[in-house]
C-alpha cells in the first residue's frame, strides 16, 4: 500500500524501474549483514588484547602463551580460508557464510568456558575456523552485489565495520574484563554472532555455485594446510633448532604445494590467476606486508600501557581507540577517492603515512607523555584507512566475477597470514630479550627494550611495503 502512495495504478507499470528498485534493496541488505560479520571479528580481536594482561594473571600464562591466544585464532582462520573460499564458489557462498557464523559463535562460547590453556587454545581454533569461513565469503559476496564503479566505496563502508570493531573493542574489552572478567568478552561475541544468524539468513539471498566443477582439490588443501601451519608455527621459534626445522618443512610443502597447483586443472589456487596480473599478485604482497607490520600494535601497546605506563584495562582501552577511530572516519573516504584516482597512488601514501606511525612508537619511553601516544595513533589510523579499502579495491577489480570467491579468500589469507607474522614477529623479540618469563615487576625492564624494538623492525617492514604498492601497476587505465 506504500507503493501505491507514490505509483498511479492506472498507467503501465515501468518493469525495469521495479526491477532496479529491488535490486537496489537487495544490495543495501547485503551490505548491512556483510558490514555487520565485518564489525563482530575485530571487535572481539581488538577486545582480547586489552584483556591478556588479566588473563596471563588469572590462568598463569606467560607472555608467549598469551600471544598464542591470538595467534591460535589467525592461524587457524588463515590456514582454511582458501579451502573454504574454492568450495564456497563451488556450493554457495551463502552456505559457507552462514555455516561460519554458527560455528564462530561456538568458539567464542567454548572460549568462555576454557579453565586451562589447552581449551583455552582449542576454543580459539574453533573460533578461527569459523572466521575463515566469514573471510572467505563476506568480501566475496559484497562485491557481486554492486557494479564495478561504486565498488570502491561500499568496500570503504565495509573496511569502515572493521575499523569500527577495533575501535570499539579495546574500550568495550577494557570495560568488561574490569567489571565480569575477560569471559565476558567471548560471552558478548557469541550472543552478537547468534543474533546476527536470523538476519543474514533472510536478508542474504539464495546464491548459486560459481565455479563449474564440483571436484576438491585434497591433496593440494593437505599440503597447503600443513605447510602453512608449520611456517607460522615454526617462525616464533626461529632462534632455535626446531624452529628452523618447522620452518624448513612448512617452506618446503608450500613450494611442493604450488608446483602441484600449477599442473592440475581444477586446483585448490588458481596459478593463473597470478600471470600477467601485476596488479592482483602485488596488491596482496603489499596486503600481507603491512599486516605483518601493523598488527601486532594493539597488543604490544595493551602491555605497554598496563605493565609500563600502570594504566588499568578500562583507561588503556579508552587510549587506544585513537588510532581505529580515525579507520572508521577516512576509510569510506579513500575507498570513494579510489574509485575516480589510481588505487596504487592512494594506498601507497597511506603505506607511508603508516611507516612514520611505526616510526614514532620505535622511541617510547615509560616517560612518554600521552599525547604523544595518542598523536601517533592518529598517524597510523590515517595510513592504514587511506591503505585498506583502495588496496582491497585493487585486488578485487583486477580479477573476473567467477573469480571473486578465489580472490576474496586470498586477500582474506594475506591478511591473516601478514597478521599471525606480525605477531610471530612480536613474539620472536619478546622471547629472545625476555625469555619465557611471566611478565612481572622483575621481567618489566626487558619489556619497553622489546617493545621499541619490535616497532623499528616495523617501520622497516612496512617501508619495503611501500616499493611493493607503488610497484603494483594501474587499475583504471584497463577499464
């Protein structure tokens, strides 16, 4: 009865323009439930890092122990998100979606309930299992649901979710561990995660399988699911012996992975996909290096703040939202911006935005004033909103529709990857000047050296990054 509000009923009904209305409403609707998935993982991501001080305290963990606590999660989401994305283009990406949302609320509630580091650990595997089935679809299905030129901005809008998590999370986290522990953190993801179920599985609509076979690449997913896990797992402990054999092994299955990838017709990666196009092959090599150098900031600076500058989880949660709140306010922006100016220019200013930011952290002190910390913050939220969405919007117009499951997941796995590297690097440093000691008052004087240390090394990272992005070739010139 809307409708006939503002339609005459009595002259011919223009089919197209109800054709184009509905879709549009179809579009809006994914957009929200995709925006929402993109919100609920960085949040809890960015609100366990305020909270591993008090739970190393809680459950007699030590520092590495407590790093794993995120790392369990990135490794298991990075190690099955490019299986989940070839067989969510192959069943429905629909399907997968819904599946992670299910299973990610499960971890988060086995989460709360671990006593001890072993279902501790696991909760987060399962946790990051369902994640990578979010991963690997949300991105894909967003973008087939707008035309290649406003692409640019609904992933601005998307990235801006994510930023929106983080910036939330730290001051939410903060909050909870103060006032019902840190399993209310988890409590609070499930429940998000369950009440966003009804919703995506009416306003997503049915999707049909994209690619053409239905065959399942297991040989080449074992090697690239061990291999992977051996590398992010053995890089940590690189400065020992089993380490650099872990390392050895995991190196090895990826290499053997993609020469069997490059000879098979239906294969777990697409080689050829990566032939010829400059502009997919070093959008995700710049992705994967500016994760590996930025991610790892929340829970250096959750350490640094609570163990060095004595704030308490709430005060460091409230510091930190700097640096994600300006994410969220200039990530739509530069995803507009990258679809009328070349994506490689706009990422790479961000990129180096981002090198200064790192910079600035490498020289804290335990008398470093706040401001100084906050003003850095906003110098890395600037970098990395003027970073993301062009460079996603990079990736994910270089390649075909029937591609786009493939090329979502492998952004999402560079990510993931870049992410567990960054705490790899983190951890790596830490055990190396402080050893496997719980943090204390006596442990606290090889802290802060850690610390500035990790962000040098950083710095340094995210500035080779810069040579990749620029090195990426144009967009807009192909259309």
């Amino acid at each position: 009865m809307q409708f006939c509000r503002y339609y005459d009923l009595d002259q011919p009904i223009n089919v197209h323009l109800l054709e184009k209305l509905i879709e549009m409403q179809g579009s809006k609707s994914i957009l929200f439930v995709t925006t929402l998935s993109s919100f609920l993982t960085p949040f809890m991501g960015s609100a366990i890092n305020i909270a591993l001080p008090t739970m190393g305290k809680e459950l007699s963990l030590n520092t590495i122990a407590l790093g794993w606590v995120s790392t369990s999660y990135l490794l298991a989401a990075a190690v099955f998100l490019l299986p989940f994305g070839r067989l969510a283009d192959t069943y429905g990406r629909k399907l997968f979606f819904l599946a992670g949302i299910i299973v990610f609320s499960l971890g988060a509630s086995f989460t709360a309930l671990s006593g001890n580091q072993i279902m501790l650990l696991g909760s987060r595997v399962i946790n990051g299992i369902g994640g990578a089935m979010i991963y690997a679809t949300a991105i894909a299905i967003l973008t087939s649901a707008f035309p290649k030129e406003e692409r640019g901005k609904v992933l601005g809008i998307n990235v801006a979710a994510v930023y929106l998590g983080l910036s939330v999370g730290p001051t939410a986290g903060g909050l909870l561990t103060d006032f019902w522990g840190w399993q209310s953190i988890f409590i609070v993801a499930a429940i998000l995660g369950m009440g966003m179920l009804p919703i995506a599985m009416q306003k997503l609509g049915n999707d049909r399988k994209q690619a053409n076979s239905t065959k399942f690449d297991y040989k080449g997913s074992f090697l690239y699911a061990i291999g992977l896990a051996l590398v992010i797992y053995g890089f940590p402990e690189i400065a020992t012996l089993n380490g650099v054999i872990l390392l050895a092994i995991g190196l090895g299955m990826l290499i053997l992975f993609f020469r069997v990838e490059s000879k098979l017709s239906q294969p777990l990666l697409n080689v050829n996909i990566f032939k010829g196009n400059q502009v997919f092959i070093f959008s995700n090599l710049a992705a994967f290096i500016n994760y590996s150098a930025t991610f790892a900031l929340v829970f250096l600076m959750s350490f640094f703040l609570q163990k060095v500058k004595n704030f308490d989880a709430r005060e460091a949660g409230f510091i930190l939202m700097a640096q994600p709140v300006m994410m969220t306010i200039f990530s739509p922006l530069a995803g507009k911006l990258s679809d009328r100016m070349e994506p490689r220019l706009v990422a790479s200013v961000g990129m180096s935005i981002t090198v200064a930011g790192l910079l600035g952290f490498a020289f804290l002190k335990d008398t470093t004033p706040l401001w100084y910390i906050i003003m850095f913050q906003v110098i890395l939220g600037l970098g990395f909103a003027l970073f993301s969405s062009p460079n996603t919007n990079a990736v994910m117009s270089s390649v075909k529709p029937h591609h786009y499951g493939f090329a979502s997941a492998t952004l999402g796995t560079m990510r993931l990857t870049g992410q567990t590297m960054s705490m790899g690097i983190s951890l790596m440093i830490i055990s190396l000047m402080m050893g496997n000691a719980n943090i204390t008052h006596e442990s606290d004087a090889g802290l802060l050296p850690s610390i500035r240390l990790a962000f040098l090394v950083f710095a340094v990272l995210c500035l080779i990054g810069v040579y990749f992005s620029l090195k990426r070739g144009t967009l807009h010139a192909k259309k």
